[in-house]
C-alpha cells in the first residue's frame, strides 16, 4: 500500500498550539475554514519523502481518524483530542518547544486521507515598504513571534496518514531524530516501522547496484568505480553510528563514488524510489554489509590478477600510480609452465 498524491485537496483543517509551559493541555484554538491551500499542500507533499510505517491495533491516533473518517464523527472535535495527547506526549519528555499543531482531512483519489503538522514557532522579522506622512518611502518592519514559514526544515514533525479496511500506511518526517523517528511519536502515533534496519540495509545495497551499473552505463561515472565501490560502502558502513540520511545523498555520493553531482544525486534518488526505501532514515545493520571477497584486475597486457581483501589488508597487493606491486616474499605456490 502506498500513498500517491493525485491533484489533493485540503476539505477541513484545524490547529492548536502544543507545548506551552505550566499547561496540561493544548491550547485550543477555534474552528477555521481552510486558509493558503496552496501552502499547506505544499508542506504536505514534503511528508512523501518520509519513513513508511504501519499503524499498531492500539493506536489511538488510528481510531480518532477511523472516527471521523468512517463514522463522520466531529473532526474540530477529535482534533482537539488528538492536539491533547500530542501535548501531553511531548511535555512529558521535558524541554517541549511550544509550536502549532495542525490537522488535515484531504480529498486524493476519491478518498480521504490525513495529515498531521507540528511546527515550532518561529520568530521573523516582517518588513514592508510604506510612504510616510512627507511623502518618503520608508521601511516599516515588525516582528512577528508566532508564525511558522515554508522552508521543509522549519516542519519539525509530520505524519500523511492512509487507511483502507486493516490496511494502513503512514509516512513519518522526525527532523528531531537523526535514524528515524523519536520513540515518543512514534509512540503517539502507535505505528511500526516497515523495514528494520536489517531490511533497509539490504534494499539499499541494491539501490546502490543498480545506481552504479545505470551511472557507468551511461557514462556519468567511469568503469573503474566498479572496482572500489563496493568496498567504500563497507568502510563508510563500518564506522561508528554510520547512516544513511536522504537528506545528504551528496554527502554519501561523495565518499561513495567521489563525485556529489546533481545529475548523480537525481538518479540515485530515482533508484530509491524505484528500490521503495525514498525518504527512509537509517543506522547501516553492519553484519549485513559484507567485505567485498574477491577483486579481479587486468592489464593492457592481458595478465589478469585475482586477490582478495585480504591481500589489501596485509599489503601484499597495492597500486603505486599505474604499477601494481606483489609482495611474494613467501615464495610462489607453484611456477608457471610453458603452455602450448
């Protein structure tokens, strides 16, 4: 099951502010009818790119909009409760940051479908050009201390929810959590995650197969990356708290294969979306990520030499500009005969 935006609408909205001080409750703030649909559509689709999860049968999130979906239950109403639990799930963690929490009923392919938005407040310098009472043209600024703004990192959380019968699917944006999902959302919205990191782990040293074989069958890499690769990604893997981050596909390319272009970046971001796994936050499972066990290198000259990791480690195999040298100091295990 997955979520494809189709030409949505936004039908309803509703927002409450979350994590003020001193109080046990959100701040419920009045019904509204639906502002800057354009807008909010906008931040909206950004939760596309996030982590695929599942609601759990206890989830009360699930049940809330099971309400208002299947039995047209009040939706100002539920808000509240579901802007309450929200409240409540963030100021028991300590250190909350007051924001405004905001519910979406949306209209996609003749079905429903939901979103949830918590933004931090922002604070933001608001500034105009005015004529003043001699007739000058002046800069009026104001600042404006509860607003929140468009940038896709200013919507600190977000969840785009579907649901058909026992199936379900909700994809998940956490800036606040580097590999996934803070438990305490997690939590709030009583979901599970897809893949673990074991199963991310694997489809993505596939995505990077397929990315490799398209770039250098299409020349945007050279042919040599296939023989460096796969070891890079056992050493990027290797290291301590080593992940994957959608955000940062430049980043990994750049240690990966040693070019970040942007034409590289789009078709590794194809072959995530092709790979089902776009948007999925990750710590690599580091057993599942194997040293490369063979290596195969040929000459001009056609003298073809096999070696495996192994031999790298010891150095006894090494490159030295374009000579190759062998330490044998061991002796050969047997001498060539003439052939023919």
């Amino acid at each position: 099951m997955e979520i494809q935006l189709n030409n949505p609408i936004i039908l309803k909205m509703a927002m409450h502010v979350v994590g003020e001080d001193g109080e046990e409750r959100s701040r419920h703030l009045p019904a509204t009818d639906v502002v800057h649909q354009e807008f909010f559509l906008g931040r909206i689709q950004e939760t596309i790119k996030g982590c695929k999860c599942e609601f759990l049968p206890a989830s009360g999130v699930y049940s809330v909009l099971k309400g208002v979906k299947g039995r047209g239950e009040n939706f100002n109403e539920q808000s509240i409760n579901l802007a309450d639990l929200f409240h409540l799930a963030i100021t028991s963690q300590g250190g909350a940051v007051p924001g405004a929490f905001l519910l979406f009923e949306i209209e996609n392919n003749e079905d429903k479908i939901y979103s949830i938005i918590k933004y931090e407040h922002d604070d933001v310098v608001h500034y105009k050009s005015k004529i003043n009472e001699r007739g000058e043209e002046v800069l009026d600024f104001e600042l404006l201390d509860t607003t929140f703004v468009k940038k896709p990192q200013a919507m600190q959380k977000s969840a785009l929810i579907s649901f058909s019968g026992e199936e379900s699917i909700v994809y998940v944006i956490d800036r606040s959590e580097r590999k996934g999902i803070t438990k305490y959302f997690r939590n709030y919205l009583g979901v599970v995650r897809l893949y673990d990191d074991l199963e991310l782990t694997e489809k993505f040293q596939k995505v990077v197969d397929s990315f490799v074989k398209f770039a250098v069958g299409n020349d945007l890499l050279p042919k040599e990356i296939r023989k460096t690769y796969k070891s890079r990604l056992y050493e990027y893997s290797q290291r301590d708290g080593a992940r994957f981050d959608p955000d940062e596909i430049a980043v990994f390319l750049g240690v990966l294969v040693g070019d970040d272009s942007p034409a590289l970046v789009e078709v590794f971001e194809r072959e995530l979306k092709k790979g089902k796994i776009e948007g999925e936050k990750f710590e690599f499972d580091k057993e599942s990520v194997k040293k490369p066990s063979k290596y195969r290198t040929k000459t001009l000259d056609g003298i073809v030499i096999n070696f495996d990791q192994s031999h790298i480690d010891s150095g006894k195999y090494r490159k030295e500009g374009e000579t190759i040298v062998i330490d044998i100091s061991n002796g050969l295990e047997e001498d060539a005969d003439q052939l023919g």
